[in-house]
C-alpha cells in the first residue's frame, strides 16, 4: 500500500468516527426530545383531567342555580301580588330612596 493512499484510509477512519459519535450524539437527543415530550402531553392531559374534576361541581351548582331560576319565575308574579297595592311600593321606594 503506496503512503498516499494509506493516509487518506487513515483520514477516512478518523471522519468516520467523528460521524459516529455525531450521529450517537443525535439519536441520544431524539431520544430525550421524545421523552420530554411525552411527559409534556402527559403533564397537559393530567392537569385538563384535574381542572374538569375540580370546575365540574362548580358548573353543575350554576346550572343548578341557573335552572332553578328559570322555572321559578313564575314566583315573581305571586311575590307581587303579595305586595299590595301602589300606595304601599312608592312608601316603600320612598323609604329606600331616603336611605
């Protein structure tokens, strides 16, 4: 084996392991890239769950509240036939007013 070729052999070993680390270097990268990615989606789908589990009860009573006004509306008009009559409301909103 002539001197030149022997060199440029010896220059091809030494690029290609360079690239071997390089490319161990990469495939290590992609790997934790691809952990932490799964712990993101993770820690978002577990904190969605939690969020659902601790507003549902809160939406639930409002709607409850929300329900439970509406169907008691008809209430209202028997609150103020209770009243009385006109005389009675302006002594009222009078009084109200002077506070």
């Amino acid at each position: 084996m002539d001197p030149e070729t022997k060199r440029l052999l010896e220059e091809s070993l030494v690029i290609a392991k360079e690239n071997n680390e390089m490319l161990k270097k990469v495939v290590r990268n992609q790997k934790w890239a691809a952990i932490y990615r799964i712990g993101y989606w993770t820690v978002i789908i577990l904190f969605s769950f939690g969020a659902y589990y601790f507003v549902k009860p809160l939406m639930g009573n409002m709607l409850n509240i929300y329900s439970g006004g509406v169907s008691n509306m008809g209430n209202i008009s028997d609150i103020s036939k209770g009243l009385g009559d006109s005389k009675q409301m302006d002594e009222l909103i009078k009084l109200l007013n002077q506070r």
